[in-house]
C-alpha cells in the first residue's frame, strides 16, 4: 500500500491513505488538542479545538475531520491558532455550570483537598484523610485545631444553615492517624545529592523540610530554640494545642530522615553566607516574624509588669514563672491578644482587654473572641491605650475612648480618639500584643539579601525566590505577621521552586489553574439547594467555661467516630468528580480562559441532577454538547439509550423518550464515561461519599469473561473508585462492558465481611479435619474457578494431587475444557487470530455465538469494523443485536444443522453469498463461543481454515478469564459436569471449592446426597450457609498473577492492594493435613 507523507511541526511521517491530519500528528508524537475525538468513533469535529493551519490554505482546518494528503504540511501552533482554541473554549464553558474545585477547597490557603479528605472519613478511612491532609500540610491534628476556618467561611452548605464542622474533622482525621499503628509515611525519592538548609524550625521550616525531602533532597534545619515547632509550641497555648500532641506530629515529618540543629541562631552561630559556602546547595529562610511590635506607652520597655505577648506566651510555654499580679490589661485585638488574655484568666488574673476598634473589626477568630468573653475576658472596645502609668512597676493604663472615622489603608474604619474621654484602668500587668515583626538584623550580613521597607525578607510572591543566589523565603519573615496556615501553604509552594533550582530546571511560577465556579454563596439562589435535607451542625463537645479556665487542659475533645462520620454527611460534595482529569479544565488552564469573563457570558443554568441509575452519574450542568455519548451508544454499543432534545442554546442530552436511564436500553457499559470531556457522565461509586481523589492507577485484566480485557484500576489508597481502558490497547480498544466496568464496584469489593481471624483459623481446621476424612473413606473432588489467576489454580492443583489425594479437579462453571484443549491444539495453532485482526479484516464471519449477551466487547469491535466497511455474515440458532446490521444471516437450528453449513462453505457450495465473500475474502476471520461447539463442528472449522487460499484466522471465544490458560497448564481432569453427575450418583462425598461464582456450594449441597463442602469465597460474603464450612479469601482488587485470553495472549491482572490469603489458605491447609 502507497503511504502517505506529511509534514506537521517540522516532523515528517508516512501514514495510510485516508487518515486524518490529527491521525498524522497522533503518529507524528504532536499534540493537537480536541475534547470530542475518539479513534472509536468517525470524525465530528463538534469541539471546534483542533484547527491548524496548511501551507497553501486559506483558512484554518480542523484536523480530526481533514484528510492527510502526500507532502501536505501542517502547522498545529501560531498566535491565530491560539486564539481561535481559547475562543472555542469560552463558547464551551459558556454552557458549562458548577463547581470545578469545591469552594473550601480554592479559600485554604495550603490548598488542602477538603472534599476529598471528607470523603475518606466518610468512608470510614480516616488514615486516609490524614494522608490527603498532609499532600499539603503535614499538621493535620495541630492546624485542625487552630485554624481561623478560612475553608467554612465559603462552604457552600452555609447556604442552608451552617457550614460543615471541617476543621473539627481535620482534627478528627490526623488524631485517628496518629493513635493507630504505623507511621503512614509518605514515599521519599532516591537520594538526589543535593543538600538544603531550612533556617526556622516553625510550621513553614518544618512544611518545606517534609516536602523537600519527599523529592530526595537531604535537609537540615536550624533552629535558634531548644525545641522545634515555632508558634505552634510558643505562640499559641496548651489548652488550644497539647505539646504532646504537636511533638507526635513534628515527630512524623522528622521520620523521613531530616537532621535538626536547635540552639542555632542566625546572624550569631552561622550567617546565610556560610550556609552558602559550605555543603548547602540551597537555603530556605522561614525565621517567622518573632519579634513583638512596639507600641509607644511612656514608659520603659523593661518596667515590671510590661510584657510583650510574644515574650509572654512563650514564658508560659517554656513553664517559666510570670509575676502578674490579680489585674491585667492586654492591649490588643488579634489571636495573640486573645491567647494572652485566656492564658492570663487560667493564671488567675482579672483581665480587661483594650481594643481601638470595634468587634467588628477586631481580627481576632471570632469564636477566640467569644470563648475568651466566655471565661470572664472584659474587652473594651473602641478604647486605645495612651500611657502605662507606674514608677518601679505598672499601677495604672491611661486610656481614651475612640469613635470609628473613615476607612484606612487596610479598608477598616480609621479610630478617632474623642476629646475628653480619657480615664484610667487599675493594672499590675500590662500585655503588648498589638502584632509582631520580623528581627532583620539576623540576616544583615548577607549583603546579596535585600530587605523590604518593613524590614521583612524580600522575596518573589509567586516563585518565593530572593535577591541572594540559592535562597528563598516564604512565610511570616516574608509577608509579615499571618497565619500559621498562610505560612504552611507558601513554604509548600516554595518547595516546587527550590525543587526546580536543584534539579538545573527554569524557576517559574506556578500556573494558577482553570476553576469553574458557581460564585459567592451569597449570588448563588439557594432553590439550587432546595432538595438538600437540612441538617444541624455537629459540633465538638468542649469542657464549660468555669472548669476550663482554671487549667491548661485541651478543653475541646473533637469527634468520635459516629459524630465525624455523621458531620461528613453534611458536605455536599460541590468539586466536581473530574476535577483531578477533565480535559475540559486542562486545556481551559493551557489556553488562559478567566472564568471572570466566561460569566460575562450569562452561563448560568440549574437542570436537576437525577439519580436515575445505579452506574451512571449524570450533570447536565456540565454537559458541552459534544455529542459523543450519543454517538458511542448508538455507534458503538449498538443501542440508543441518549439523545439530544431541543435545538439551540436549548438542546440538552438526555435518556432517549426522557426516561430515567435505568429504563432505557442503557447496558451499563461506562463506554459513554470514556467519551465524556468534562464532568457531565462520571461513575455513581457505591460509597457515602466518591471523593474525588488523585488517584494512582495500575494496569490489569478482567477476569470475568474470556476476551480478557485490559482494564486500568484507578484507586485513591486501597479505594477502587474507578475501572477504565485504554483506547490504544490491542485486546479490547477501550471498550468495556458491565462487567469490566462495575463489576470490581459491587461484588468484588466487600466491607465489613471479613471473618475475624478466629473464626478463619477455626475454619480452616475443620476443613483440613473433614477433608481428611473424606481422602481415607470416599472420594474428594476439587473445583478451582477459571476467572481465577494461573498461581492460584497451579497451587490447587498441586495440593488436589498431594496432600488431598482428589480424583476430580474441574472447574466451578462448564467451560467446555476439552473441546477448548483440541482447539489449541488443532486450530489456534495454526490459524489462530487476534482481536486487532477484526481492524483488518474483510469478512467476518460468526458461527454459534451470542456476543452481545456473552462477549459483549467482541459485539463492539466488530461494530465498529462493520460501520468502517467490512462484511458481516451471521451463522446462527439464537437472534443477537448485531442481526440488524448483518449482510448475510443463516439460521440454524442445531449443531448438527450448523456443521453440515460449515462443511459446504468448506466447499464452496451450500449458502451462496456467504461461501461466496468467504471464498473472495483476503483476510476472514472467523469467530466461534468455545462453550457452545461441538467437537464435529470444531473439525468442520478447521476445515473452511484449511481449505481457504488467503490469510484466515479464527478466534474461539472462552466463556471465562483463564479457561485458556487452564487448558495451557493442564489445571483440569475432568469437566465440570462430569464431576456434577457423579456428584449427583453419590460417587464424591467431599469438594473443596476455590470462588464459586455461581453458587456452586448450593447446588452441591443440595444434591440429596451426603456431602461435605468446604468453599473460599473470594472477597465476598461469607456465602449463605450452604457450605459445610467457609472460609474468605481476598477480592480480585487484592490478586495479582497470569492469565491467558481467547488470543492465547499472556497478561497479568494486578492486585490494588494485595492480599495473598487464597495462598495462605491453600499452605495451611497443605501443613494440617
């Protein structure tokens, strides 16, 4: 064949005459972007994405639906280009409504994935959320506790009542971690050789040590305390966050391997330059703004009983003795301000705080403010400090009552002292807390590090990178006094930057991604929410404020189990469940699509959101209109289950005659999931809530049927929450059927059904008990199902021959062994095919299978080759969804009928058209149900293939995963409904049975005979009682091992989370007999 050359981006490759530019460029490794092409489906071009441009065309062409001409060249990115794409996706995104990240999400300074650790609690694995909490912060316990709640402020559930308790389920989900056993370590990467100096043991030091040294880096930190930890262990106070309980967790991020040098103070035991000069390859500054703010009060700073709130709090901290006196003042209206105030409560004072502003605009948590009002705090309001009055020590606070002005520089209010107002407070302590400062003088010998005006590290907002080769900043020494959340999340970001410094690479910022939003909860109308159940706010029980204000003792107890559990049921799940793969976001984020000028565009719609199948989540919000569900159902699967309604800015997809989606012909396939560019179709996950999590995937094999598909596992952890497949593998091109695609959801993942390990061990001993019985006095058959991996059924066999001494080792279902083990022998061998011989075939024929009832992926492929052109001719006794579409039909009514056809094809004679397309055929493929034929039909196969002058292959179909591969092995000595009859005449009196998919332990103990049945039942319920005994064994997400399909090719079915405990059983069992 005459191929095809073209040029695209300066790289030439030949392809097939007929195929598409995009096809080139696919071959060529060129990346045109498009949201609606599937190789499955022909060309649409509905997305209007992948236009480019052709030497000598006078206008852009979109290259899914342009055919590749010789010497064409091709030109994918230019300004134009670009700005045709974005414009596409606008007009997309235009008909495109929700949540892309969920709103508590995009509001967490550290980028905390909320949803998805919500999720996880709520599914009952709060190890772990505590692993999603850490991706981004690895304080979940500590910050949980002291968080301002920036994520609560914008959770959409506030809409309704109040928003859900996250931060207490933060708390709930670290604590859990850390009581159970094991660390929970992250993976740290190979040793780089590269060395980093983290000055500043505090929340953001610690942060960019953990994440720095995940990416293999050593790291040393330096830290000028005796202990690590930095406002967390100095700034805030024991009854808000347990040192104890902080220690565990600076504890966990230390495990990786990072050195500490405390007693280390910079600018007086090393300066940056010689960090520089010596082994450091960076150095990371995260010093925190420790220094407190002077206020001007008159008098002298080291008066008796004049104490900064920083110097205070850490006194206390450090168990040091403060003299306070019965009465004090804290001048103050931030968090610092209320920690000192409480703290000076539980010392037994009586505290008044001073604030120049009005509660409104203190900047103090509120629940810090009304907690502290709680335990007895009088805070005066709009009242500012002038003068500390006392010789040897403080005796007075001359203060003046203030009224609020117009806005200042921070948009508050500006206070306006009223003239005459001044009196006086009785004080033998006074509290400075009226915010902190960074100590420059600690770096001013580093002359290639500029300071800013405010005497802070100046460093890039975006790469945090400093005007000193090597170093970077981030957090309070940075941006001044924040959060300790604040300060984590940029030391993270950080990380990226020193990560890239490290390894050569171009330091750039990071790119904001494409986010989707509804808006402010305040715009959002909330009939959206209308169907949502209201429900109460749970709240953590804490200790009353007379007990509590008498100790240090943690005076808030978090969630237990049930109440974390029950709060989790409030997140109303707003991020989309694509949000970690939508291609739609990701081209939206490469383009530069604002969502700001998409809303300009009036996007907002409201369809429901039906809950009208158990597989299949639909949100029309999201819907693009690309047509490709559509088209994959009808094109592909062969039904009509979707359909587009209405025309205009009105068309909307819904279940073909507007049905629910269960009732239409829809076979749960998720073939219109794989097409699906946005979140418009994702999977239903049978959880309590589906996340979405990045997820990690592994490659595998169903075992369900024998075609033997290539399935790719996706998992958060050892959660399946997803099975898809790759367009480009050879076995089943990204098609799937129900079982391929749902079946690891519903009977293979089991919960709360394992048995506890006594009854497992007790089992076992009555099984190898009363199987040694039946060896000496009757006669023992083991059953081993084909959907099992090869190891497993060579390690039964093993056992069958020895220890047990069977007389019968069959399958747990017919499978037809024989006739499979002649057609490998007589047939495969030499005319044997592949499923990517269907793709260049010209005739297909099909004798005596149902493969939309039994092999539905083989239905798909040959549609699919039907639809490109080729022949199709049904040899048939039962009807089947491809009739419709057949070009020749013979019907027969038995096998007997059905040899005497293939003999006459065979010779050229009998049914005209048939024999005569087979006969002009170059490439036939003839496909056959190994369950169903004959050995006589088998012989009148291999004879059409001997008979035939061109390339002929044959495919026979196995009715399950490893029937070939049993037969390659040699597993089996009798068929299974051999061994069922002698079952049935009382021959067998016991049976080992290994996964009984079909029940096999009820049919054999309903037999009216005496027999013993012992079954391992492989990650399901214990059975139904019908075995003697039962024993579990791990699902097929726990297996890994070989398989065998209809091709005779050799794959492995890998295990998510492995668990050999069939092994197990069968070495145990093997030991006790």
């Amino acid at each position: 064949m005459t191929k095809v050359k073209v040029t695209i981006d300066n790289k030439t490759v030949e392809v097939n005459p007929g195929a598409t530019v995009l096809e080139a460029a696919e071959k060529a490794d060129v990346e045109i972007p498009t949201l609606c092409h599937d190789p499955r489906l022909e060309p649409f071009a509905a997305c209007r994405l992948c236009f480019v441009e052709i030497e000598g065309g006078n206008k852009p062409m979109t290259a899914c639906s342009t055919e590749a001409r010789d010497g064409m060249e091709v030109h994918t990115n230019s300004e134009t280009l670009s700005e045709i794409r974005k414009s596409a996706l606008e007009l997309l995104l235009a008909n495109h409504y929700g949540d892309c990240m969920a709103p508590c999400n995009q509001a967490c300074p550290a980028s905390v994935d909320v949803q998805g650790f919500i999720a996880h609690i709520a599914n009952g694995k709060p190890r772990e959320a505590a692993s999603v909490v850490r991706e981004q912060m690895p304080f979940p316990s500590s910050v949980g506790r002291v968080c301002p709640k920036f994520c609560e402020e914008k959770c959409r559930r506030d809409i309704l009542e109040d928003p859900v308790s996250i931060c207490t389920l933060h708390r709930f989900a670290g604590d859990q971690d850390l009581a159970a056993k094991g660390d929970n370590l992250p993976e740290v990467k190979p040793d780089t050789g590269k060395h980093v100096a983290v000055v500043g043991g505090g929340p953001a030091g610690l942060s960019a040590a953990y994440y720095l040294r995940q990416e293999g880096h050593r790291v040393t930190i330096f830290e000028g305390e005796e202990k690590l930890g930095g406002f967390l262990r100095y700034g805030i106070p024991e009854y808000r966050l347990p040192n104890d309980l902080l220690d565990q967790e600076i504890d966990h991020i230390l495990k990786l391997g990072i050195q500490v040098k405390t007693n280390k103070r910079l600018g007086e035991d090393f300066t940056v330059d010689s960090l520089k000069e010596s082994e450091y390859d960076a150095v990371f500054l995260a010093i925190g703004a420790q220094e407190n703010r002077d206020l001007d009060l008159g008098c002298p700073s080291d008066l008796s009983g004049f104490y900064s709130g920083i110097d205070y709090l850490k006194n206390i901290a450090e168990g040091k003795h403060v003299e306070l006196g019965k009465k004090v003042v804290v001048v103050g209206g931030g968090n610092t301000a209320m920690d000192a105030a409480r703290t000076s409560v539980r010392m037994g004072a009586d505290v008044t705080v001073v604030y120049r502003r009005s509660r409104n605009e203190m900047p103090a948590d509120p629940k810090e403010i009304e907690e502290a009002l709680e335990e007895g705090v009088d805070i005066q309001f709009l009242t500012n400090p002038s003068q500390v009055i006392g010789e040897d020590k403080v005796e007075e606070v001359e203060c003046v009552q203030m009224e609020l002005g117009p806005p200042d520089e921070s948009g508050r209010r500006r206070p306006q002292p009223i003239e005459g107002s001044e009196f006086r407070l009785q004080a033998d302590s006074v509290i400075l807390a009226v915010g902190q400062e960074v100590d420059d003088d600690c770096f001013a010998d580093c002359e290639a590090l500029c300071a800013t005006s405010w005497g802070e590290v100046d460093a890039s907002e975006e790469t945090f990178t400093t005007t000193a080769e090597g170093v970077f900043a981030a957090g309070d020494c940075v941006t001044g006094p924040s959060t300790v959340v604040e300060a984590i999340g940029q030391a993270k970001k950080a990380t990226f930057s020193i990560d890239k410094y490290l390894n050569g690479e171009e330091i750039t910022p990071i790119k904001e991604e494409y986010n989707c939003s509804r808006g402010e909860n305040e715009d959002i109308d909330p009939e959206e929410y209308a169907d949502e159940e209201s429900q109460e706010r749970t709240e953590q029980p804490t200790i009353e404020p007379e007990k509590r204000k008498t100790s240090f003792v943690e005076y808030e107890h978090g969630f237990d189990e049930l109440s974390a559990r029950k709060e989790t049921k409030r997140c109303l799940s707003c991020g989309c469940d694509e949000v970690f793969d939508c291609t739609l976001k990701e081209l939206a984020t490469e383009y530069g699509v604002s969502d700001d000028e998409v809303v300009k565009m009036d996007r907002k719609q409201n369809h429901p959101i039906p809950e009208d199948h158990p597989y299949i989540k639909r949100d029309p919000n999201k819907c693009i209109l690309c047509g490709s569900c559509v088209r994959i159902c009808s094109e592909v699967q062969g039904v009509h289950a979707f359909g587009m309604v209405n025309r205009g800015l009105d068309t909307i997809v819904l279940p073909s005659l507007e049905m629910p989606l269960e009732e239409t012909e829809c076979e749960s396939c998720s073939q219109c999931i794989s097409v699906c560019p946005t979140g418009a179709l994702t999977n239903r996950l049978a959880l309590e809530k589906p996340g979405p999590w990045k997820t990690d995937k592994k490659d595998s094999v169903c075992p369900h049927c024998g075609v033997g598909c290539s399935i790719t596992l996706e998992h958060a952890g050892d959660q399946l929450v997803g099975v898809e497949s790759r367009v480009n593998n050879e076995v089943n091109a990204g098609n799937l059927c129900v079982e391929g695609a749902y079946r690891y959801n519903t009977l293979d993942q089991h919960e709360n059904n394992e048995m506890a390990e006594n009854d497992q061990e007790e089992a076992l001993k009555k099984a190898a008990h009363e199987l040694a019985r039946v060896k000496k006095e009757g006669s023992l058959a083991v059953f081993i199902s084909p959907k099992l991996p090869l190891e497993i059924a060579k390690q039964t066999k093993q056992l069958a021959h020895g220890k047990l001494g069977a007389d019968y080792i069959a399958s747990t279902t017919p499978i037809n062994y024989s006739i499979l083990k002649q057609s490998k022998e007589e047939l495969m061998a030499e005319y044997g095919g592949e499923f990517n011989d269907l793709d260049h075939s010209d005739f297909i024929v099909m004798y005596r299978v149902n493969p939309g009832e039994d092999y539905p992926v083989v239905d798909n492929r040959v549609r699919m080759n039907k639809n490109k052109g080729t022949q199709l001719a049904l040899i048939n006794d039962v009807k089947t969804k491809l009739d419709d579409i057949v070009d020749n039909y013979v019907a027969v009514d038995s096998s007997k009928k059905g040899q005497e056809t293939l003999t006459s094809l065979a010779n050229g004679a009998g049914q005209d058209e048939v024999a005569k397309s087979l006969q002009q055929a170059k490439s036939p493929v003839i496909i056959l149900d190994g369950a169903r034929i004959t050995e006589q039909e088998l012989q009148a196969v291999t004879e059409v293939a001997n008979k035939h002058q061109g390339d002929l292959k044959v495919l026979v179909l196995q009715p399950a995963g490893n029937s070939y591969g049993f037969v390659q092995e040699d597993i089996l000595t009798h068929e299974h409904e051999e061994v069922m009859n002698k079952v049935a005449a009382g021959d067998i009196t016991g049976a080992l049975v290994i996964e009984s998919d079909e029940e096999l332990a009820t049919k054999l103990s309903n037999n009216g005979k005496s027999l013993f049945v012992a079954d391992i039942l492989a990650g399901r319920v214990a059975g139904n009682g019908a075995a003697d005994v039962t024993m579990m064994a791990e699902s097929y997400l726990e297996m890994d091992g070989s398989f065998y399909n209809s091709e005779g090719r050799l794959q492995k079915m890998s295990a998510v989370n492995k668990k050999p405990v069939v092994t197990e059983l069968l070495e145990k069992l093997q030991q006790s007999m």
